[in-house]
C-alpha cells in the first residue's frame, strides 16, 4: 500500500518554524475498501 499526502515547510534563519501536512485520507479510505461517502437518504414523504 503507498501513502500520499503533501508537506509544506517554511523556514527562517535555516530553521523549521511552520509545517503543515495534507493527508489524503479519502484514498486511503479507498485502499482499505471503506464507504467514503454515504449514499443520499430520499426525504421523508409521510405528514
């Protein structure tokens, strides 16, 4: 299974001062065979 996502760093002085990741977890939610969204309910029609 392989992993992706992105890393954003930003640096000051040569130094790590910020960092943000983006996992993609809705692929991988797909790799594992999960239900990533649920199907719509239709409205109820009863008064």
């Amino acid at each position: 299974m392989r992993w992706a996502g992105t890393d954003l760093h930003r640096f000051t002085d040569g130094k790590i001062v910020e960092w943000w990741r983006n996992d993609d977890f809705l692929w991988l939610l797909n790799e594992l065979e999960g239900t990533v969204l649920a199907a719509p309910s239709a409205p109820s029609t009863e008064a």
